[in-house]
C-alpha cells in the first residue's frame, strides 16, 4: 500500500475505528441526561474550512485543552477534570452508553469543564487549530490484534500526524493498553516519529502508573496483561 493509499484509508470519514454504538438501553436517568445535558455540551463540528475555537468551548477561560480519545465511560476523564479545574477537558467517544456514563459523572460532582464529541475523535482532530491541545489522552483503544486488522488501529501514521500536528509544543501524548501487540505496535510506530520523544528512563518508568493517572474500567479489567503507561513529549517544532 501506497503512503497516499493509506492515509486516504485513514482519513476517510466513513471508515470507523470503533465497534458498537450502542449497548443495552438507557435508564430514564441517562435517557434525560442525553437529551438535555448532552445538547449544551457538545463540540459542534464547523463547516468547511472553519476550525473548532477552544476559547469558545467553555464558559471560562481556560490554562489549557487537553482531549481524551475513547473515553469509554468517562471515569478518568471526570477525574482529570476535578483535579484540574483551570483545563478544559474534550472527550470524544462514540459509545453511547459511554456517553451516558460521562454525562452521570458530570451531572453528580458538577463538573463544568468537560465537552463532549459523541463520535470519532478523528473528526475533532481535523477541526482543531495547529498547537492547541496540551494532552492527549488516549487509554486502552481497541486493540484490532489480528494482523490483517492492524491498520484500524488508532495508533498509526495517519492519526498520529494529527495528533503531532494539534499538539502544543511540549505536550504530552498518554496512551494507555494492556495489550501485548498494541504495546509493540505503538512501541515501533512511536519509535518512527521524529515529534514526539518517549518519556520512560526505565522499564519500571512505563509499567509504574503515575499518580496523576487514574484506572480505567479496561484497565481495571486488564484481560491481556500487565498494563502499560506510555508517556511521549511532543517536541518543539
Ligand atoms: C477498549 S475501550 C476503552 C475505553 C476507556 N478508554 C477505558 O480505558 O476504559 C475503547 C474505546 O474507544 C472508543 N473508540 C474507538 N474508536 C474511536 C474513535 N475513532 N474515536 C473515539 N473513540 C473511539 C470505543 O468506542 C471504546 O469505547
């Protein structure tokens, strides 16, 4: 396959990265939160060439943006957000019921600095300006470990030019798996890049989690393995 030929692949919008949209129906809870809390938090994709503003997502002003990619339920994202009030949060997740789960976190501890997507995180990447995101957040995407699979992978040349591309300077780019192939696969194609540099000193440095990073639902469940706490700086451009 050609470069051309895959990041055509990649970037085609209809292409989806994720599996089911939908799991077993919501409680009349999560249904209300969905239809009248989801609506005033959504990140509203722009038309043509208009670019998402950060500055208007929140009704604050904020240090930072930083974006979570499959956020799944949203506990580490709800957690982030209440350590750290000064950052606006986006969380991209195309599961509804995932959704949902967010939207509870956020209603019971009143958190007002997180925006949801309720879809493919890539549509978000292409909307937002060069150099905005201070951390990327990205914790045990699905793994797609049949070889043939592999270029579904989150982690590939084409996302991660984006991700290089909306990141600030310095930043920092988590990503999270317990995943034996995936570990290797991000391993190998972050080893390729020339923006981002690996933050480990040591092999204890990314089996350790950091404390500002607390467990996911599928970390929790680890069914692969010991988890895995990638940490890469972006680079000055
Ligand atoms: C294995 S789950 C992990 C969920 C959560 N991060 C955790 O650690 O518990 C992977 C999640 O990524 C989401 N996902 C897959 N492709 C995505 C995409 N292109 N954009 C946003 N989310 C995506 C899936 O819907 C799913 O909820």
């Amino acid at each position: 396959m050609t470069e051309t030929e895959d990041k055509k692949l990649h970037t085609d919008p209809s292409r989806r990265f994720f599996g089911r949209r939908k799991g077993k129906s919501l409680s009349g809870r999560k249904q209300g939160l969905m239809d009248d809390l989801l609506p005033r938090i959504s990140v509203q994709i722009p038309d043509g060439d208009q670019m998402i503003d950060p500055a208007s997502l929140f009704t604050s002003p904020k240090r930072a943006l930083w974006l979570e990619i499959g956020f799944g339920k949203g506990e580490h994202l709800a957690w982030q957000a209440e350590a750290h009030p000064d950052v606006g949060l986006v969380g991209c997740e195309p599961y509804l019921n995932g959704v949902a789960g967010l939207l509870t976190h956020i209603e019971e501890r009143e958190i007002d600095n997180i925006r949801i997507y309720g879809d493919d995180a890539r549509h978000v990447l292409w909307k937002l300006p060069d150099a905005s995101v201070e951390r990327v957040f990205l914790l045990h995407p699905d793994p797609w470990p049949k070889a043939r699979h592999a270029r579904r992978r989150f982690v590939n040349p084409s996302n991660l030019d984006d991700i290089a591309r909306v990141m600030v300077d310095g930043g920092e780019f988590r990503v999270g798996t317990d995943h034996p192939i995936y570990r290797e696969w991000t391993a190998l194609q972050m080893s390729a890049r020339t923006d981002f540099e690996w933050l480990a000193e040591g092999p204890e440095d990314w089996l350790t989690r950091p404390d500002d990073w607390p467990e996911t639902r599928y970390e929790a469940k680890a069914l692969e393995g010991r988890a895995t706490y990638f940490r890469f700086r972006r680079l000055p451009r």
